[in-house]
C-alpha cells in the first residue's frame, strides 16, 4: 500500500508546473522515508531531482519501495483538475502499480474528484550526485534572480556569474552590445532585498540563460533561492519547499572550446 | 565559442 496526502495540494501542482519544461517523463520512487525523483533534460546538460520528506505530508503510508513512471505532461492534464486550495492525495494498492489513483479534496470536503493515470515503464538513468562544499553560496530573492535571468536573456543567450566575497556579478555579452548586474551582500530583514553570500573561494562561470530561465519556473516554490556554485563544476539551484522538502536543479557550465 | 558537457561527464552514472 502507497498512500502520500499533501494537505496543499497547490505545492505539487506547481513543482510539477516548474520541472514540465525541461523533462518529459520522471520515474518517482517512493519509499519509507519520502518520495524522491531525478531526471535530466533530453540534451543531458540539465537535471533536476525532488526530494520529498514523509514528514512534510499529511498522511504517508508506503510498505515497500515502488517506482512510479510518469508521463509529466500528462500528470499535469490530471493536476489541471485539481483546485489550488484543495488536498491531493496519491495512492496505489498495488506491488507493481500500473496506475496511479489521484483523489482531490476542497477545504469543505463537499467535492472529491477522483483520477487514475497510467503509468510507464521507464529506464532509470540516475546519477550518483556527490554531496558537495560549494566554494560560492548565494542565496537572494527568488524573485530578484528570475528577473535578472529574464533581463539579460534578451541581450545574450548566455550569463557569466562571477563572485566575489562582496558581491555577485551578472555579465552578458552579446551582438548588441554587453552589460552586467551585480548584486551586494545585504543583511536586510526583508527576503526581497536580502543577499547573503557565502564564498570560500571566487568562482567565475558561465551558463546557458534558457536553462535558467526553465529553473526559474519555480519561483512559486520559494521567495528564496540558493546558487550553489565551484569551478568547473555543475550550478546546483535550490528551491527548499517549506518543511517539505526541495526541488532541486543541476546545470552543467558552459567551457571555452 | 564556448561548448558545453553532458552532466554525465561530472556525475557517475548509478
């Protein structure tokens, strides 16, 4: 017996709305301890992985360990259905589940919409993903660094990110001509104007703008977001969902020729 | 120019 009740459902709508851009299908695997999901672009240049503590759910029950192969673009047709303030509840009975139950619940527990989607047989193609001391952290404003993505999108197609112990650069170079945004750390209350850089070591990298504008879809998750950066190594984004869990992504630089 | 590699050349492959 598989059975996860998010008390607000809107959460798994929207990770599903931030990650339909950038893969197709994920296999989810559930087990005791939370659900969890890693999956990489069709270029393999991107990746994003999902982890879902069983704490952040109301209910959770999951006897054994299963792998549930979504179509994602079809998740979110049934997801659709579901209202944004609404429970939604995922279940299976099965030890090899070929669907998954969907329930939807409104605050009054006057309307209850009931799905089953069919599930597939995925390849798994994981990556072990070391855990990592980041040379440069920064977390800002979710917000502030999707627009700052957005901004400099329309001059280049890509962005170097270079830190500093003081401040965080944003630089373009393209056919029209060239600029940047640096961002200062800033101790405010505030989330929206807070910056808070964390740098072991400077680091200068450079990134495909349309993978971060795809990462960006998140921002509902969060009002913050973590860069978590070293040389030569992919940028790892971070969405931390309440005291659920994380949507995390992965980025592999771009590299002179 | 600037190129860019497979995530798997970073993480090994479970």
């Amino acid at each position: 017996m598989f059975e996860a009740k998010l008390q607000q459902g809107v959460i798994f709508k929207k990770i599903v709305d931030a990650i339909k851009d950038l893969v197709k299908s994920v296999n989810i695997d559930a087990s005791t301890s939370g659900l969890s999901m890693q999956a990489m672009d069709s270029a393999h240049v991107a990746l994003v992985s999902l982890k879902l503590n069983e704490n952040g759910f109301k209910d959770y029950r999951c006897d054994r360990p299963i792998t549930l192969g979504l179509s994602i673009e079809n998740l979110s047709k049934i997801l659709k259905c579901a209202g944004n303030d609404d429970t939604i509840t995922l279940q299976t009975d099965e030890e090899e589940p070929s669907s998954l139950k969907f329930f939807f619940e409104n605050q009054q527990a006057s309307k209850i919409s009931e799905f089953s989607l069919n599930l597939m047989s995925l390849d798994s193609e994981s990556l072990g993903i070391p855990d990592t001391d980041y040379s440069s952290v920064i977390q800002m404003s979710s917000a502030e660094f999707s627009r700052i993505c957005k901004e400099l999108s329309s001059i280049s197609e890509t962005v170097e990110i270079e830190t500093s112990k003081e401040s965080v650069k944003f630089s373009v170079q393209g056919d029209i001509g060239a600029g940047s945004i640096t961002v200062k750390n800033n101790q405010s209350d505030k989330d929206v104007d807070r910056v808070d850089l964390q740098i072991d070591q400077p680091v200068k990298l450079t990134f495909a703008l349309r993978y971060l504008n795809m990462f960006n879809k998140a921002v509902s998750l969060s009002s913050t977001v973590s860069l978590n950066m070293s040389e030569e190594n992919p940028l790892m984004v971070e969405y931390k969902i309440d005291d659920l869990g994380s949507l995390r992504f992965y980025l592999a630089p771009k590299i002179s020729d | 120019n600037k190129n860019q590699n497979s995530l798997t050349t970073y993480f090994s492959n479970q």
